[in-house]
C-alpha cells in the first residue's frame, strides 16, 4: 500500500559510493527525525484541542440545562429532586446533595410542592436519617414563616427500599407504580468468615489488638458468641429506630403486623394494600393531580463536570476488573 497521497516524498538515503556519505547521512537522520518530533507535537495538540473542545460541549451543554431551569422557574411549579442510587456520604444521594436541594427547594418563589423521586436500595441510616430529619424541620419552618404548608411527596420509580423508604416516610404521602418494590424495612451487616479456609492450608492468623473487641467482625478470626450477641443488640436498637421513623410518618395509615419490619419487599400495588404507600402514580401524575403544578423543575444538586467523569471513569474501571476477575454479578436485590 502506497502512502505517497498522504505525505511528501522525502529524498532517498545518501549511497555509500557517495563522498563524505556519513555527513550526509547524518544530517539526513537528523531532520527525518526533527521532521517525525514536528509530526509527533502536531498530533498532540490536535488531540489535546479535541479533549478541550469536548469538556467546552459538555460544560455549555450542562450550563444550557441550568439556564433553561433557571428560566422555567419563574413560573408556577413542582420541584423535582431525585434520590438515586445508593444513599451514602460520597454518593449522588448523599444527605448533603438532598439537603441542599431541599433547601433551595423550599426558598424558591414559584415552587408550589416538591416530588423526591426515589429509585434507591437503601445505604446508610444516617444519612438517610439526615434527609428525613431535615424535612420534617424544613416543612414546620416553612409553615411557620409562610402560614401554610409545602406539600412534599415521595415517588417510588423501581426500587425505594430499606434507607430509601427510610427517606420516603419523611413525606406527606408516598406513591409507587404497581411494580415497585417497597419496603425491606429493616438493618443488616455483611461479613465473611475464612477461618476454616485458613486453618485448611495452614495459615496462621496474627492479629494483635489494644482492646478485647478491637478485632470484632475480622475475616479471619472466629466470632465469639459474646461478640455475635452485641452486634446483634446494635442491629436491634437501629431496627428500633427505623421502625419508629415508619411508624411515625405512615401512622395509621399501616394495615400489616409484624411482617412489615421483617425486612421483606413488596410490589408497589401490595404496598399500597398495605399501607406502605398511599397510591399508585408517577411524579408527572403527583405534580398534576395532586400539587396542581403540571410543569416540573429538577433542583437535584449535579456533581461537578470534572467530580462526575471522574466517578464514572472509576466505575467502569473497577466493573472492568470486577468482570476480568469473574466477581461482578447481576444487580442485587434491596439491602
């Protein structure tokens, strides 16, 4: 294949029939190799141009959502924040970004009631509990203030479980599509225990502690009865605490026993036989017929441009090595 269309001839080799050819030679393998250096630098900055111009697009493409946000809110509406995905203190559902919109939310002018749209299997119980908190103190400040109440509605897209209902029970009613799944009410810890394994090949555990309980829930060490038993004294006292949370929002508004804080799920339309949930409807619908506010506003707080390429970078470089390790499976069930 002929590559002469796209580069210039260069001048052939000096021969070494040629007098003085080792000059020649050498001043010719210096420019071919300044020549390749120029090559090289041009291919760089045209692949550093193309990486800028593409951050500039994504940056105008997400400041153009916020200007159309910005301009949409001078009218009459119903704000929009999503809770999605695991509730943790370094997630796109941490309490502070909930919190922030929530407050932003309730300042706004023109927000007629809000909608937390969650799509959650749960995550951590403070921060959970920090959303739920600081929506009942947000509601009882705004009524204070403006005489009259901010309706604030949950919505259950396909999962609003354990934290995320923990979440949900914080609103004035919550509504679900018939296939949600609803509930898993309840607190769990998760370990391994190798022991057996180790002693199998001969390994040795050295564990060395300040502190009888300091190695508590180690891997690799058995798990005392004493220790078992404490745990399972914590995991109660935060069951406690959830329970109370569900039965303070929902009220009497539950119809089930027991079963409901067993830490089992349903589906949306046996929730709302259940009292879990008030109805079936979607955010669109929540914000129609039940706010009177048809147009909807999204104040979930964003990650920044560079937080966010980042994280997903990092996701799919660990799903990478998850997947060459054979240890990435299918999504799992609500914790």
């Amino acid at each position: 294949m002929s590559w002469r269309f796209w580069r210039k001839d260069r001048e052939p080799m000096p021969s070494p029939d040629q007098p003085d050819w080792e000059h020649a030679l050498i001043n010719r393998m210096a420019v071919e190799y300044l020549h390749d250096q120029r090559a090289r630098r041009r291919w760089g900055l045209a692949f550093k141009l193309l990486i800028l111009f593409y951050l500039i697009g994504l940056m105008v493409a997400t400041f153009s959502n916020d200007v159309l946000d910005g301009l949409s809110s001078t009218e009459v509406h119903t704000a929009l924040i999503e809770v999605k995905g695991v509730i943790s203190a370094d997630s796109d559902a941490s309490a502070d970004r909930i919190i922030s919109a929530l407050r932003t939310a309730f300042e706004a002018d023109h927000v007629k009631g809000i909608v937390l749209r969650i799509n959650s299997p749960g995550g951590s119980p403070v921060q959970a509990g920090y959303i739920n908190d600081e929506v009942a103190r947000l509601k009882e400040k705004y009524k204070k203030e403006h005489d009259r109440d901010m309706p604030v509605y949950a919505v259950a897209v396909d999962l609003c479980a354990s934290g995320g209902y923990y979440v949900a029970v914080g609103a004035d009613a919550i509504y679900v599509d018939k296939a949600s799944l609803v509930g898993s009410i309840g607190v769990r810890i998760d370990s391994f225990g190798f022991q057996g394994l180790m002693e199998e090949f001969g390994i040795e555990r050295r564990l060395l502690t300040a502190g009888a309980n300091k190695g508590i829930l180690d891997p690799f060490s058995p798990l005392p009865e004493s220790q078992r038993q404490f745990i399972q004294r914590v995991l109660d006292r935060l069951h406690r605490q959830f329970i109370a949370a569900v039965k303070q929002g929902r009220g009497d508004r539950l119809k089930g026993g027991d079963e409901l804080f067993s830490g089992l799920f349903w589906s949306g339309e046996e929730a709302v036989d259940l009292g879990l949930a008030d109805g079936l409807g979607s955010s669109s619908y929540v914000a129609r017929e039940l706010i009177g506010a048809e147009k909807l506003v999204d104040y979930t707080k964003k990650r920044d441009l560079l937080d966010s390429v980042a994280n997903r970078l990092g996701v799919r470089i660990g799903n990478g090595v998850l997947e060459s390790l054979g240890l990435l499976g299918e999504a799992g069930l609500p914790h």
